[in-house]
C-alpha cells in the first residue's frame, strides 16, 4: 500500500495524465458522495468534483504518499468547499452546522438538505431519513468513518480537527443515528 | 446487575466501532451481552445502524461528470505545461544573475567605496547599497511570483463558479 502511495506521489508529482484519469474513474463515486453530503446540493457538488481534480492537478506536488490518498482528496474537496462559503461571506461549516457541544443546527431551510434532494431521486429508506435527522458535523464524521471507512486520524486530517474532537463527535454521532433510527429526534 | 456495568457496556458497544477494544474488553462485552438483553438489543440497534450506513447511501454520479472532469483537467494541465517554461526561464535569470552578483561582488564594491571616495557619503550607506546590489534579483523574482499568483487566483475566480 506505502509503494502504491508512493508511486502515486510521484505519478502526480509528474501530473501523469493517465493516472490521474485512472483517479478520476476510481474515485468519482466517493468523492462525488462525499460532496454531495458536504454541500447540500448536486449542482454544486458538481462544480467541486471539477475544481478539486484541478486542485489534485495543480498541488499534486503536495501529496506526500505517507497518507491515503482518499484523504488527501477529501481535504482538498472541504476546503475548496469551506472557501466557497467564506467567499460567499456565509458561514464556515462549522458555523452552519452547529455549535460543537450543544444542540445542532440544521442547514437552512432554503437549502434543502443533499439528504432530501437524494430521496426525491431515489428511493426512500429509513437509513436516508435517520442521517438527515443527524447534525451535519456528526453525519459527515460518520460518513468518513464507516462509509469511506478513514481512520481516525486521516479524518483528523480531512477536517484539520484534533482526535479528541473527531472521536467526541463519532460517539456522539453514533448515539444520535441510533436515535434517529429508532424514529426518535437525534 | 447495577447501573455502572450497563454504562460500561454501552460504552465499549460503541467504543468497539469508533476507536476498537482490547480482548479482554471484547471477551467481557461478549459475555455481558450473553446475559443482558438490552445491552444485546442496543448492540443490535448500533450493529445494524452502521450496517445501513454503510450499505444504504447511495448516490448517482451525473452521467458524463468524469469525462467533463478529465476534459477540464486537461486543458488545465496543457495550460501549466505552456507556463512551465516560463517559469522555468524566470528561475535561470535569478540564478544567472545571482551568479553574476556573486562574481562581482568585489568589484561592485569597489566601485562603491569609489563612489564613496568621491562623495563622502557614510559607510552605513554605501553597504546599504552593496546589499541592495545583492537584493534586487530575489526582490524582482519574488515579485514576479506574486504577480503570477494572483494572476492565476483572478483566472480561477473568473473561470470558476
């Protein structure tokens, strides 16, 4: 796995056109999930599937292959997306969705939900509904954690937050999953 | 069974998934859940909450989104390639001329203790000046590189969202 990191530092150290093709085509589905659930919209998470590949591209020198590259493509995909909403003078992330310790904040009600967008195109299962009853800090950790299956400390990394932070926030957001899928409010 | 030992087994439910236990820890959870039915059932309830996750988010990728992605890359890619040459020329004049400086140096300061001679200005300015001699090609390249990156932040900005 280290050499595969390694090789695949140094094919974008080169920006290897073919291998990062070959990304595109492997990583679309989770990158494209992972924004789709960031943003709250299709569209945009469009626009950012594009900019972060172009971001991969052109910082692909950074890359050091010490770390999985799901990571590293995730972190470019937040920030791209949290200087979106600093430039657009909105809240940070943070900010939008909910204080750390107290009761959360859901995305706005003229933003629907990326949740709620997925269910009208698809069909409807309690798991859909349950995550979009969960804060957004908490399902995007859960969503790090067992969908794209990171470790504690890449989702450190991915959300440039301590691991006490990260961990506090998998236990809280597993409580509130298991809530919402009782049917409960999380 | 006192409240503290159903605490601590909720607590290693979910720590098992988060962050993982020790055997021993998973050797007493076992045998705890073996006679605690809801512990057993909150177990269930976890167990099968990160199953969902897991299995039952799915999400469709537009179709044709990779191959405008890769079509974009591209273009950016060919782009960086045409630039790279002129960067590259940039750092081979900063280094040429740091070259030059440094093979002149004692004669540029000879010229300037000269100029000293004839004007009588201070030391202090005339080794100013000798440090301005050696500044002005980092200065000049730093500058150029600014330039060049916001160049490259306002195309990103007026070719992005």
């Amino acid at each position: 796995m280290m050499d595969d990191s390694k090789a695949l530092a140094k094919g974008l150290q080169r920006r290897d056109p073919e291998l990062l093709d070959q990304l595109i085509e492997q990583y679309q589905y989770r990158l494209f999930r992972y924004l789709v659930h960031l943003t709250a919209s299709r569209e945009r998470a469009e626009d950012f599937f594009q900019e972060t590949w172009i971001r991969v591209l052109e910082r692909g020198h950074q890359y050091d292959g010490k770390h999985k590259f799901e990571a590293w493509l995730f972190t470019i995909a937040r920030n791209l997306v949290i200087d979106w909403q600093r430039s657009k003078k909105m809240q940070s992330l943070e900010e939008l969705t909910e204080r750390e310790e107290g009761a959360a904040k859901e995305f706005p009600m003229n933003e629907p939900s990326a949740l709620h967008l997925l269910l009208s195109e698809e069909e409807r299962s309690g798991v859909h509904e349950a995550l979009a009853r969960v804060p957004a800090i908490y399902r995007e950790v859960l969503l790090l954690r067992f969908q794209e299956e990171l470790g504690l400390e890449e989702i450190a990394g991915v959300l440039a937050a301590p691991l006490s932070t990260v961990k506090s926030r998998l236990y809280r957001g597993l409580e509130a999953l298991k809530g919402a899928m009782q049917g409960g409010a999380a | 069974m006192n409240a503290e030992i159903h605490a601590r087994a909720q607590k290693l439910i979910a720590q098992e998934r988060v962050e993982g236990i020790s055997q021993a820890e998973r050797e007493w959870l076992a045998a705890h859940l073996r006679g605690c039915a809801s512990c057993a059932q909150d177990a269930q309830r976890t167990s099968d909450a990160l199953r969902d996750l897991r299995g039952g988010m799915t999400v469709t990728v537009p179709r044709g989104l990779a191959e405008r992605t890769r079509f974009r890359v591209q273009l950016r890619a060919q782009e960086l390639r045409e630039r790279e040459p002129k960067s590259r020329l940039l750092w081979i004049m900063c280094a040429v001329s740091w070259a030059l400086g440094i093979a002149s140096a004692p004669y540029v300061w000879q010229a300037i203790q000269w100029i000293g001679d004839r004007t009588g200005a201070p030391r202090l300015v005339l080794e100013f000046g000798f440090g301005l001699w050696w500044a002005i090609p980092a200065l000049f390249a730093a500058a150029i590189v600014v330039m060049e990156n916001l160049r490259q932040a306002n195309e990103r900005n007026s070719s992005g969202r």
